[in-house]
C-alpha cells in the first residue's frame, strides 16, 4: 500500500499538464484535449460548473485520461486511492470523438467521483464496490449505474446544447 501511494505521488507530479489552470482545480485532465473539454463544460453548463466547485471543496483530486472502457462505453470510473488526508480518483474517457457529447460524459463520470467523495468511508476499490452495490443498479454486464450520474450527464447535455443554439442566434 504504501509502495502504491509513493508510486501514484510520483506520478502525478511528472504527469503532463495542459494550463496552470489545473494548479487551481482538483478535477484535472491528463492529456490537453480532457483539458479543452472540461473548459467547454466548465463555459457551457452551470451543472458541469457545480460538479467541479464540490469536487473542488472535496478531499479528492478527479485524475481524467483517455482510455478504453469497453464496448460501446465513452467512460468510467475506474479507480480511488487513498493518500492519507486525500483521495486520487482516476476516470478514463474514450478519444473516439472529442464532442460536446463526451463532456456530458465527463460530467456523468464526475458524478460518480462525487458519489465516493461524498462517502468519507470510501478509500479503496473495493469500498467502491461495496457502495457501487447499495447504491447502483446493474445496468449492463460488469456495470453499476445511478439515477445521480444518469441525470448529471442528461442536464449538461441539455445545458450545452442550449449553449450551441443560444451562440447561433
């Protein structure tokens, strides 16, 4: 365990940074496209904005990378680890198609990090588990979902479509 949180401290300061922007906010892209589409929500949508100031106000710091979730899945929320007096959470979205859509994603996933965050008992995978299995209903194969993360994405979608057509008027 211990060897662990060295490892993941380590990585977190070498880990590249797209804006000082990042120096100010615990939600933090690992890769400069993450990082324009968390601008985009953060513009766009007044829910993205709120997700952000609680995980923000938080003891956890949201990590989002590119990566691969599974088939025809654009995120998830893939780990937590504990460091003491704060928590790293790590998402992975898909870089198929960087659209307004996978900030909806983001925003989803961001949720989910909300739910743990929330739950200071939560300092492991397998305490996510454990709360993934009182809180969440199994939507599909190896998936846990909730009515919070469902409607968080649903209303920045929403948020960011009105955006779009508010800017072509």
């Amino acid at each position: 365990m211990r060897w662990t949180t060295c490892a993941l401290l380590v990585v977190m300061m070498f880990a590249p940074r797209s804006s000082a922007a990042q120096d100010t906010t615990r939600v933090r892209a690992v890769d400069p496209a993450i990082s324009q589409l968390i601008a985009r929500g953060m513009e766009r949508s007044v829910t993205f904005r709120e997700l952000v100031t609680a995980i923000n106000s938080s003891d956890g710091y949201v990590y989002i990378k590119k990566g691969d979730c599974g088939a025809g899945v654009r995120g998830c929320f893939v780990a937590v680890t504990d460091a003491g007096f704060v928590r790293y959470l790590w998402v992975k979205v898909s870089s198929r198609r960087m659209d307004d859509r996978l900030v909806s994603v983001i925003a989803h996933e961001l949720r989910h990090t909300l739910e743990v965050i929330e739950e200071r008992a939560v300092r492991d995978n397998d305490d996510v588990y454990f709360l993934y299995e009182r809180i969440g209903t199994h939507s599909r194969v190896d998936t846990i979902e909730t009515k919070a993360a469902v409607d968080a994405g649903n209303k920045v979608d929403s948020e960011i479509r009105a955006f779009a057509r508010r800017a072509r008027e």
